[in-house]
C-alpha cells in the first residue's frame, strides 16, 4: 500500500496519507445482449478476499467499482490478495487492448511507486455464471524472467494480539512478517477468514522496492494493474486518468503455452510481490521500516475498451 515515499515526513504525509497509502472452448454468441445494451464499466464482484495489510478491514466497499471506474479504491492487501469480477457481457478478444484496468500508482520522476498486481482471465465454458473454469494468466513483462517464481503459495497466520505483526511463511522455505504501523490500527488479519491461517497462491515477481531520500517501488514494462509503466503514464497525460491495459491476446495456461481466447466473462486481479514495505528488512526498527506498508496492489474498477471507444 503506497502511503507516503520519503521525502520528508510533512511533505509526504499531505501527499500520499489520505490514500496509498489448454486449448479454450469457444463461447458462442447465444443469450449475449446487443452491443447498444452493453455497459463498458465492470458490473458484478463474485468475489473480493484481502490479504493481510494496512488497509485490510478498512477499504472494503466494492459497491464504489461497479458501473464506473477511477471514483474509489479497494486494497488488496499483501500478496495473494485478490478480486474477481465481470461486466454485463463477455469481453470479446478483438486487436488491440481489450481491458483497462484502474490503479493509483506515482508516476512521478524518481518518487515512482507501483504495487503491480497479475490479471488473469476465464472463459465461461460450462455456462453456469460462476467463475468456475480455468484461469488464465495474461503474461506481463515479467512472466519468463528468472527472478519471477511460478506456483507460489504463501500462509498467513493469525496474531494472537491484534497488535502483532503478522507471520507467513511460504514454500520457498521463507517467512516473514506484514508490518503494522502508526497509521492504521485496526485488524490487519482479514475478518473473512474462517480458519487461523490463510493461503493464497499465484506467480510470485520480484520486488523492485528501493531505499534513497525517497522510497521507491518500481514499475514493470508492461501487463500489471497499479503499475505505473509508460502504457499508463502516456494514458495518465493524454485523458487526465490513467489505466493499464490488457490485452486477451496474453493469456497463457499453467504450462505457459499460449491460449486462444474468442471471449472472456471473468477477470482476477492479485497483489503480486511480497514485500513488507521495509527496504530496511530485516531491521524492522529502523525508523522509516513501518512508513509505508505492505506493497498491495490496488484496484478502482474496470472497463472494457473496446466499448468504451465506441
């Protein structure tokens, strides 16, 4: 969560404190509404689980996404964290960018801070309205480079004090901890979990958080939600409110190999770098080590372009 990069405490407390903080079935045509009726705004959450973080329990209301984009924001909290969406149609695979997805990343000249989340995406081949077929990954930048890590799981484990920073181990053979900090005191263990430890799993990237007067956490080149790459930087300058964009053409199955794509009805977006916010790591009593918070991506809605441009 990208509450405030350092530049000094009072500069960037006015800031940034209010906020950061295999092969496909081909889905037919039959009982898809005409284009006229079609909203290009997300119109359905199916499901939306936090991971732990800062602003778990506190930025909740998905309400705000639906029939618009860029009003508000949810948090997904630290890695794994996620939302599962859809609009009031399937999102055809045309050229070009099919999906606008909205985030908050800076932009700004060596003060960059992205919180990079994956999309991925799914057919619905069986026709029910659930997402319950396959995801696809849509390949970022990112997906063939050697520092990313594929079939990652990572556990969380409920404090025992809701003071407490909040342990997880994953099955890289590490652990560490979601640090809490001054700014947010309430529950950082999401209030959905049932169970004292929760698991998400996904592709791990690698974390680009650098330490200077200015903490920064870098952007991808491109195919990550609230990333701050120059996809959305030129969107950002051209129309007043940037987005990143998707294109359908991206997707890949579990084994990375290419899949053809007619159509989409669901979209998956996750909090896709674990990192505690602290370039300082592991000395979690410097300082500026509780300033910022867990990198977790955030999310302000959906569009699909192709009926936006119309």
């Amino acid at each position: 969560m990208k509450t405030k990069p350092i530049i000094t405490l009072a500069i960037l407390s006015a800031m940034l404190f209010s906020c950061k903080k295999e092969s496909a079935v081909e889905k037919d045509g039959g009982g898809e509404k005409p284009v006229a009726t079609q909203s290009p705004y997300l119109n359905k959450i199916y499901e939306f689980k936090q991971a732990p973080g800062q602003f778990t329990n506190d930025l909740v209301k998905t309400d705000i996404l639906i029939g618009s984009a860029g009003n508000g924001l949810v948090s997904l909290g630290a890695y794994g964290g996620f939302i599962v969406f859809g609009f009031d149609h399937s999102v055809t695979n045309a050229a070009g960018a099919d999906l606008g997805i909205y985030g908050n990343p800076l932009i700004g000249v060596d003060m960059e801070f992205s919180e990079p989340g994956i999309v991925s995406v799914m057919q619905d081949v069986n026709k029910n309205g659930l997402p319950d077929d396959i995801w696809y990954e849509l390949a970022g930048s990112e997906y063939n480079a050697s520092t990313t890590i594929k079939n990652y799981k990572i556990t969380y484990y409920k404090p025992a004090k809701i003071t407490d920073d909040i342990r997880w181990t994953d099955n890289q053979g590490k652990e560490g901890l979601v640090l809490r900090n001054q700014f947010h005191a309430q529950d950082y263990f999401p209030s959905w979990a049932t169970a004292n430890e929760i698991s998400f799993t996904g592709t791990l990237l690698k974390n680009t958080l650098t330490s200077g007067e200015i903490i920064t956490n870098k952007p991808f080149a491109f195919g990550y939600s609230d990333n701050g790459s120059s996809d959305y930087i030129a969107l950002q300058e051209s129309l007043g409110r940037g987005y990143n964009s998707f294109d359908i053409d991206w997707a890949v199955n579990a084994a990375g190999e290419k899949v053809n794509l007619t159509a989409i009805d669901f979209v998956k977006v996750y909090t896709a770098q674990n990192n505690n916010g602290n370039p300082f790591s592991p000395d979690n009593d410097n300082e500026r080590s509780r300033y910022l918070g867990e990198i977790s991506t955030e999310f302000g809605g959906a569009v699909d372009l192709k009926l936006l441009k119309k």
